[in-house]
C-alpha cells in the first residue's frame, strides 16, 4: 500500500521525494507502530489508574440454580416455620433460585497511595510516547539515508556511463591514429586505455549493484514490493537549502524535544510517585463499603426473626467504614528506600544524558560544518576539472593536444564529480543528523524540506 505519493503512469513506478519517504515511513514502518502499541497500552494503563479514584472495585454478580421447597407436616404459619423442629427440606418440591449481589468501595483517603499510582502510570505514558518519538527519528533518519543512497547511485550511474562512453571514443581514436601512422601513438598507449576501459567495466557493474542495493532497501523501508521501481523526484542530488544555527539553539530544543531527555523526566516523575506510593504504608488508609444481595425462591419463606434467616429468602445490605493499617513497618522501610533508590538512580542517570546529549549536539553541529566546509571544496575542485577538461577538448578537437592528457582529464573530471555527489549526500546527512540529534526532525519536517 502507498500513502501520500505520486506515482507515474507506469504503476510499477513511484515517485517520491524526500518529505513523502519520511512521512510514509512514519505511516508503514513496523518498529514504529509496535513502538505505538507500547504507548497506547501504556496510555490505557494510565485510564485505568486513573478510574481507580471513583468505585475502584464495583461488582455485581448473579446466580441461579433450583432449590427444595417446604415439608411442613404440622402446618405451621410460614412467618413461623422456623420454631417448628418437624420442618424439612421437600426435594420433590425444586423450584427455581436466583441471587444478585451489589458490592461497591470507595477509598477515602490513601496519603497518596492512589494519587502517586495516578501520576506513576501518567509518567509511564510519557515514557513510552519518547519512546516511539525516539523511534520515529531513528526509522526517519535511516529512511533519509537510503533515499540519498539512491540519488547517489543514480548520479554514480551517470557517471559511470559518462566514462565508459569516453573510453571508448578515446579507444576509437588511438586505433585511428594507429592505422594512421601517427608518431604521437604508440602500442602502449592503446594497452594503457586497454586497461582503464576494464576498470571503468568494473566500476558500471559495482555502481549497478550497489544501485539496485540501494533501491532494495529503501523499498524494504516503505514496505513496498519487489516490483516497485523507486524514482527520486529530484532529478540531481543537490546540496539541502539550510541555515545553521549556533549550538545553544539546537542544544535548547534537544532539552525540550530529544526522546531521551523527555524519557528521563519521565522517569523522575514515575520515580519520585512510588517513592510517594512506597510511603502512604506507614499511615492507616480509609474507605467506605457498601454491600447489598437479594434472593429469591417462590417455595421458600422469609422468617421475620433478625437472628433466623432462609438462605434463599432473604434481602440483606450491609455498609459501614474501614481503616486499614499495615503493621509490617520493617518490610515498609525497605520499600521506601529500594523506592528512594531507584529515584536517585533515575536523578543521576538524567544528568548523564542530559550531558551526553549536548556533547552528541554539539559534535553533529561541527559535522556539519566540516561537511559544508568538504562541500565547498569538493565544488571548486569539480569547477576546475571542468576548465581543464575543456581546455583539453578544445585543443583535441584543434590537433593541438593529445588522447592521454584528454583521458587524463576525464578520469579525473569523474572522479571529483563523484567526490562531489559524495560529499553533497554526506552534507544533507549531517544536516539531517543534526534535526534527529536536536529531537527536531519530524517536528520541523515542513519547515526546512520544500514542499
């Protein structure tokens, strides 16, 4: 299934560009919707705390079965059987019974048993929401990789073509020059281009495969079948418009939006609530219960005494208050203090990762300043293998150069090209690092992809 792309005529064929692979990995991508399972039962866990505050145990109950009526041989009044020793149970007499029982309890005050088992699972919910944050970036950042794999190759597989076809016109040529005569040629010449048209051979088959490599895994990404041919919707792999901040902006929104940071909050809060949970033991929890049943059997009589009563005659409500209080204070130390520990355990590790964090931001901002710096470099070297291979053309075509410099200068035309396409895919990658590092990729998706 395809959601939100744009497909050509050809339905084997998808076009897609990069916004519509993140999106549609966050739609298809199965780590992430097993990482959604986790929130939502983590969600329904925390509604299920949450209904504990009001009637947390309520239940009704029903039964049925037959029972024997009454042997009264004396013929004692009904209101009165029960002064009578002579009165049996009469078997052949089975008549239908039925029971229901209402039983409800409302916790009064716990000293913060239940508002800390609330606000427990309401951390829990927000851990597991980081959590499937935290595995939106990574399954986003992976998918923005393959996709720039597959320009890549495909810029390389250009490339490749380019080479091979110049190899061959400069084979054409020395053999030319060779049944010519020419002094300028000679057999080593010939062996020498020999050799490099087999290593351009070796390149077009390993670009090939790394591109159908490439392709492969991005269809495995999106959850495409085999048949589908992926087409870029950018036609050239071409550098990220994008304007680097200074650090402290992207070390602020990591603060506020990194999975990490919002999960070792998270887990503060849940910690701190058991602590609370751990210590409403050592105090007496009240409540008020109510309990009603009725049964009833057409055979069977009610007897009017309050101390003599038929089981299956009767209606009966019993409600009162209950404190309970747990004695055990020993056992209750040691889980307030396992509680303390883990809270400190949670503190000390949310310092660790708000560190590590800020170095982790601070080491992909300079990536991508290395990278653009790589960038700018790589983009005058290919401006000035371009010149030369002009150059070179120009005075082939005048008879004023040689088959070996021109070689020369295509070879090394395609390789900073190559280079060049590189470091371009390294430089929207380091970008896009720096996004997923700061917990920013998915939320400022639209703001720094074009549309």
């Amino acid at each position: 299934m395809i959601t939100g792309s744009v497909a050509h005529a050809n339905p084997d064929t998808l076009e897609i560009d990069l916004k519509q692979v993140l999106k549609e990995t966050l739609a298809v991508s199965p780590d992430i919707q097993a990482a959604m399972s986790n929130a939502n039962s983590a969600s329904a866990r925390y509604q299920f705390a949450r209904s504990s505050r009001v009637l947390p145990n309520a239940t009704a109950s029903t039964s049925f079965s037959a029972v024997p009526g009454i042997d009264n041989p004396n013929g004692s009044p009904r209101d009165q059987l029960y002064l009578d020793p002579a009165v049996r149970n009469d078997f052949s007499n089975l008549k239908p019974f039925a029971l229901a029982e209402f039983s409800l309890i409302q916790p009064i005050y716990t000293w913060g048993a239940l508002g800390g088992s609330i606000k427990a699972a309401s951390a829990g919910a927000d851990l597991e929401d980081a959590r499937a944050h935290e595995t939106m970036l990574s399954a986003s950042l992976r998918a923005a990789e393959f996709y720039y794999n597959v320009l890549l190759a495909q810029e390389l597989s250009h490339l490749a073509g380019r080479g091979q076809a110049a190899v061959n016109m400069a084979i054409q040529e020395i053999n030319r020059l060779l049944d010519e005569g020419s002094t300028d040629i000679d057999d080593a010449d010939r062996y020498q281009i020999l050799i490099t048209q087999q290593e351009f051979e070796r390149r077009v088959v390993e670009v090939s495969e790394k591109r159908q490599t490439a392709h492969a895994a991005l269809r495995r990404q999106l959850m495409l079948s085999d048949s589908i041919h992926i087409a870029p919707a950018q036609n050239t792999l071409a550098p990220m418009i994008f304007v680097l901040e200074d650090l402290e902006y992207y070390q602020q929104k990591a603060l506020m939006y990194r999975p990490e940071i919002l999960q070792a909050k998270a887990g503060l809060s849940a910690s701190s609530a058991l602590v609370q949970v751990a210590r409403s033991d050592y105090y007496p929890q009240s409540g008020f219960g109510i309990t009603f049943s009725i049964g009833r059997a057409s055979n069977r009589f009610r007897q009017p005494n309050p101390f003599v009563h038929d089981t299956f005659r009767r209606t009966s409500i019993r409600a009162g208050f209950r404190i309970s209080q747990k004695l055990n204070f020993g056992q209750t130390r040691a889980k307030v203090a396992q509680a303390e520990a883990q809270h400190s355990r949670a503190q000390h590790l949310s310092q660790g990762a708000e560190q590590q964090i800020l170095a982790e931001i601070e080491q992909a901002w300079r990536q991508v300043a290395i990278e653009e710096a790589a960038l700018a470099a790589k983009d005058s070297s290919l401006t000035i293998s371009k010149q030369w291979l002009r150059v070179e053309q120009v005075n082939f075509d005048l008879d004023l150069g040689n088959t070996e410099n021109l070689l020369n200068a295509v070879q090394t035309n395609l390789t900073v090209e190559a280079d060049y396409y590189e470091a371009v895919s390294r430089y929207n990658m380091a970008i896009l690092k720096l996004l997923s590092t700061a917990g920013i990729l998915i939320r400022e998706m639209d703001s720094f992809l074009e549309s």
